[in-house]
C-alpha cells in the first residue's frame, strides 16, 4: 500500500495497513537541529506531503505582497502582505500582531486586501510536486493555505478590538468577515484547480476549556464560511483538513455536518473518550499528543501512554485517526521517538 492509498484509506474508513504519519516540525527545532529532524523522518517516513518537495523549505506557492517586510520566524519586526505589523521576540516562534492596519474602523472604508499574492501565485508549483511525487514516494500531497478567517480578523483588527465588536454586534464586522472570504474563497480557487489531494485551512476557536465565541455566535458568523470552503474542495475532488486549536468540543458536530474530512485539535484539551464515542467513524481525527504537557515536560512512558490513550479512545480498524504529532522548541527527541514507536506499536503492548 502507498502512502496516498493508506491516507486515502484512512480518510474513507476503507481500512489502511497502519495508521498515516504525519509529522510538524516547529520552524525553531529545523533550525537548532536539522540533523535530528532529518534522521527522524528517514526512521519514520511521512505518509504526507506538500509543493515545498519543489519550492524547497522557505519557498511559497502564493506570491509575495506587495505590503510584506522582513522574515516571519525572525527576531524583530516584519509586515506580513495584508499590512500586519507583528513583532518576533526570539528565532523560530511566530510573533504577535502589535500595529493591526484596521485598528480604527475608517481604515475599512479604503482597504484593499492582497489579491496580488493570488494573481502572481506560482499554482503549478504544485502540480509540478505532485509529478515528481508520484512517480517517486506516492505520499499523499496535501497543501496548506493561507484561508484563517476569525484569525485574519483578529491581525487586521486586533484581537481585544475585535471581541469588543463581536460582543456589541458591531455592523463593521460583518463587512470585514465578508472581505476576508471572499478572497479566501479566490485563493481556495487556485489551490483547488491544481492536482493536490488534500486542502487545509485552519482557525484557533478553542480557550483551555470552552470556545473562545458562544456557539451560537460561531454559528450564525463563520459556520457558513467553512460550509462554502468545504463545499468548494469537496466539488474539486479533494480532501478538507482542518486545524482548530483549544476546546472545540461544541462544534465537532458542526464541523463534522459542513463537511471537515480531518480535523487537527488539541484532543488533550477535551475528553477524548467522550470524542470518541460521539465521533469515530465520522470524522478522521488528525492527531494529536498533548505538546502542553507530556510532550514537553513527560518522559518517554509518559508519551506512550498519551499515545495509548488517544488510540483507545479514537483507533478503529477502518480508519478516521492519523498519527500526527508536533515537535515543538525544547521537545526532549527521546519524547519524538516514544511517539512516533508508540503510534506503531500493539495496542496492548501500551500503557
């Protein structure tokens, strides 16, 4: 079985011969270890991949805006290409929005959003990877995309701004969630008419343990969004991914209805055996371990039994759980490896 067909498989509930790989690696981590990184993934090959096969590490499907300065990932200030100003306090972690460029609702009346990142975009990038993919690993060829709606808000607005105007109903927020979509819905275009497998596109929607919105709100203002993204993918042919950060517990079912293949979540935040008994065989969990707590600070049983657990609680035979996990700054590399064992290993042979 290729690595396409067993991501393939996983994601239909047809039955793959062991779970999907798929390792994050934090930009710091390459940076400090290459070596390490690099002897991993030969150990434990990836069963994804993505046009960066063609573009190399720091290279981009999308076009560079014409508003971007400096480097993310970089100590200092840069301005990514919707004008956002964000300040990085060390290497390899992405800094924080400080100068959002809407942080006044006047500014709304003339901005223009990036369509040039779009229209200078080098689309066949990807199918140039997926070529070369397929006639060499066969893994499954998944892009990542720029499409963060409730994210995108918060850096153009500021995040306390933007609270505020969601608890008052503000009418502006309205006019900027529908800019922001449409042209994420333009970028889902180019991605989607190339010959990938897979799309992604993500949003941070949980706190420590509830969402950061009421779930009615989520649903009146951005459930629809998600609904077109996945509708858009679905008629192209491919898979939707998606990453949710927090305690998203109270819209799985949603996520699940509009039409998400795989969702990324950060199980540990939530009652992973509740989740598993209301939504395995419906949706394909994409990881993850806990890189709170036992990835960073456990030992090495301590992640086995992490492992154990979300496999219990989520592993069937046909499918619907990928062994995804970060590696994240200060991560001990014995921890990735009891990880990337325990994903492999009998289940019973796990605590």
């Amino acid at each position: 079985m290729t690595p396409r067909e067993r991501v393939h498989r996983c994601l239909d509930f047809s039955g793959p011969d062991r779970l999907p790989r798929n390792l994050w690696v934090l930009p710091r981590v390459e940076q400090e270890t290459p070596d390490e990184v690099q002897a991993m993934r030969g150990e434990f090959p990836d069963d994804f991949t993505g046009p960066g096969s063609i573009l190399g590490p720091r290279g981009y499907v999308l076009a560079r805006g014409h508003r971007a300065r400096g480097e993310p990932y970089k100590t200092g200030v840069y301005v990514d290409e919707w004008g956002c100003i964000w300040e990085c306090k060390e290497d390899g972690i992405i800094g924080e929005v400080k100068r959002p460029p809407l942080a006044e609702w006047f500014a709304l009346d003339h901005y223009r959003p990036p369509w040039e990142v779009i229209e200078g975009a080098d689309w066949d990038a990807v199918n140039r990877a997926q070529r070369e993919n397929l006639a060499g690993p066969q893994q499954f060829m998944l892009c990542g995309t720029g499409v963060r709606p409730f994210e995108r808000m918060q850096f153009l607005r500021g995040s306390e701004n933007l609270y505020v105007d969601l608890a008052y109903g503000t009418a502006e927020v309205r006019a900027l969630r529908d800019m922001v979509h449409e042209f994420f819905m333009k970028e889902l275009e180019g991605w989607a008419a190339t010959d990938c497998d897979g799309i992604s596109f993500m949003d941070d929607w949980g706190a420590q343990d509830s969402l950061l919105i009421s779930p009615d709100m989520w649903r009146d203002l951005f459930k629809p969004l998600y609904k077109d993204y996945c509708a858009y993918i679905h008629a192209a042919g491919k898979k939707v991914f998606m990453h949710t950060d927090g305690h998203i517990a109270a819209i799985y079912e949603d996520l699940i209805e509009v039409g998400v293949d795989a969702v990324n979540s950060q199980l540990f935040c939530m009652d992973i055996e509740d989740l598993g008994r209301r939504f395995k065989g419906r949706i394909t969990f994409w990881g993850e371990i806990d890189r709170q707590h036992v990835l960073s600070f456990g030992t090495p049983h301590d992640v086995r039994a992490a492992v154990g657990r979300a496999r219990r609680a989520l592993q069937d035979p046909a499918g619907g759980l990928i062994a995804q996990f970060e590696w994240g700054a200060n991560n001990p590399v014995e921890n990735v490896r009891a990880c990337f064992e325990a994903w492999d290993a009998p289940l019973d042979q796990l605590p």
